[in-house]
C-alpha cells in the first residue's frame, strides 16, 4: 500500500474520529499529505498530536462560512487539492416522519447533503488546477433502500447518488471521478450504542439481536471501517482510474436481499 499516493493532497470531511479517521490514516499510509476538518475539537486535537500540527480544521461542513475558512487553509497547508473524501453525516433522531420536526429534518439534510455540496464546489476548482482528481461521497445502504425512523437520513443519502452521478458526467471530462460508497452497518461505538438501545427496548439480549442482524446478510457478518477505507484508497487511487459515477455498497451483500 506504502507510495501508493505518493505526493497526493486529500481531505477527509468528518476526519477526526469514526470511519473519517480510519480513512485519513490509510490515506496517510498510502502516503498522501492528508488534512481533516471536524467539530470535535478534542479529537482534533488527539488528530495534530499524531500526525503533525496544521493538518486539522475545526469546521462544520454545513456552514458555507466554515467551509470557505477551511478550504483557504487547505490551500495554505497543501498547495492545492488532489482528493476530496465527503465523509460528514449525521442521522438525525430516530423517530417516525410524521414526528419528525422541521428543524430536525433540516438539520439532517444540511449536514449530509449541503456539506457534500459545499465541499465538492470548493474542492472542483482545485482539482481541475491540478488537472484531474477524486471525489468520494458517502452514502450509505440507507441510500438504496428505505429506512424507517430515519426519513431525512435516507433522504440525504439517496440524494447523495443523484449528487454523485452528476458530478461524474459535469467533472468527468476534467479527469475528475466521482464515486459515492454505501457502507452497510460499521461495527464500533455509535452502532452498538444503537444495537443495546434496540435490544434492551426489544426484551432481547444484544448478542441475539446481532445474530438476527447478520442473518440478514448474505456473509453473515458485519462491516468495519477498515473496510470502507480500503475501498476509498482504491478509488482515490490510479487502480480506480476508469471508476466514476459509481455508488458502491460495503455491506456484506446485505442489499441483495433487499
Ligand atoms: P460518527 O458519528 O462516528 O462521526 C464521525 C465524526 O463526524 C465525528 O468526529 C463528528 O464530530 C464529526 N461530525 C459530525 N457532524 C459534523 C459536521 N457538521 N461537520 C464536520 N464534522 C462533523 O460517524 P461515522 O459512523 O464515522 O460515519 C461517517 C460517515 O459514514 C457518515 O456520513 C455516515 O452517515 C456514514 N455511514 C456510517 C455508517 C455506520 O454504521 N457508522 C453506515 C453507513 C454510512
């Protein structure tokens, strides 16, 4: 994997911690100069104390104002920009759509469509300077199929396909790629957080409801953020030159089924 991107400049949205920062840190192993941008100050910080002061951005990518701040600081600290991850995603709360305020929708649909948008129009200028360059979106498998309780998350992440394909056609002649990747449910924190909430209120134990979970997946396991990251290095990378427009799941086949 070592100089794989030797020599290209990448941000990774939402990079400070969560699947952000597995892929900034694959990234960086594959030699890229890579910086990230996220709210959380303190994991930003745990961020510059391993890899180096300037490559992190305290921004919210729904803010147009933030964004503009960080996209001047990339410049400043990388010269330009070769590769642009759009990780940033919230789910929004768990309710029903005919409970779910406006405001909460809202919220849901800046954080995960406008600040793919946001970023991306940022970013378009400086990956033509560079003549050619990749984007990658993420969606989720919540933007393939439908998703109850999480209408605006849904949403959002079909809307990111729309967004994707778009691209790809407007920025494909510029040598620019444009893919979105559709992770299944990534194992850590925030997922068993969820699953204990789900057991618990279901009279289940969570191991049960786990295996429940995987027999609805064709490989009857569930996905890491490793797994996603090496599908990003690989995109990002010349492996992936003839890639663009594409939405690809990382869900254990758990969309066949549907
Ligand atoms: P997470 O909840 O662990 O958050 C990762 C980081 O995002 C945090 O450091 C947080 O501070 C930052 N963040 C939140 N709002 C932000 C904002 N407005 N601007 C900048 N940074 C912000 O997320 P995750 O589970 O690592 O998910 C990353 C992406 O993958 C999201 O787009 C998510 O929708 C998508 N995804 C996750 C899963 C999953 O199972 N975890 C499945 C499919 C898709």
């Amino acid at each position: 994997m070592s100089a794989l991107l030797k020599d290209r400049r990448a941000l990774v949205t939402a990079g400070a911690s969560g699947i952000g920062r597995v892929i900034a840190e694959r990234l960086i192993e594959a030699d890229a100069r890579c910086m990230v941008c996220d709210v959380d100050t303190a994991a930003l910080d745990a961020f510059t104390s391993t890899f180096g002061k300037g490559l992190a951005v305290r921004a919210d990518v729904s803010d147009e104002a933030q964004v503009d701040v960080m996209f001047d600081q990339v410049e400043q600290q990388l010269g330009g920009l070769d590769i642009l991850v759009n990780n940033a995603g919230i789910s929004g709360p768990t309710l029903p759509a005919e409970e779910l305020s406006l405001e909460d929708w809202q919220r849901t649909i800046a954080v995960n469509l406008d600040g793919h948008f946001l970023c991306a129009r940022r970013a378009i200028p400086l990956l033509r300077d560079a003549g050619g360059g990749s984007i990658v979106n993420m969606s989720s498998i919540g933007g393939r199929l439908g998703y109850p309780k999480r209408a605006a998350y849904a949403a959002a992440k079909w809307g990111i396909i729309g967004f994707t394909k778009t691209l790809s056609i407007e920025l494909g002649p510029l040598g620019i790629r444009v893919n979105a990747i559709q992770p299944g449910m990534v194992e850590g924190p925030r997922v068993e957080r969820v699953m204990r909430e789900k057991a618990a209120s279901a009279g289940i134990s969570y191991e049960t409801l786990q295996e429940r979970a995987f027999q609805r997946i064709s490989l009857r396991r569930g996905v890491t953020a490793e797994d996603v990251a090496a599908l990003v290095v690989f995109l990002v990378s010349d492996a992936g030159r003839n890639i663009s427009g594409q939405a690809i799941p990382v869900d254990g086949d758990q969309t066949s089924l549907g």
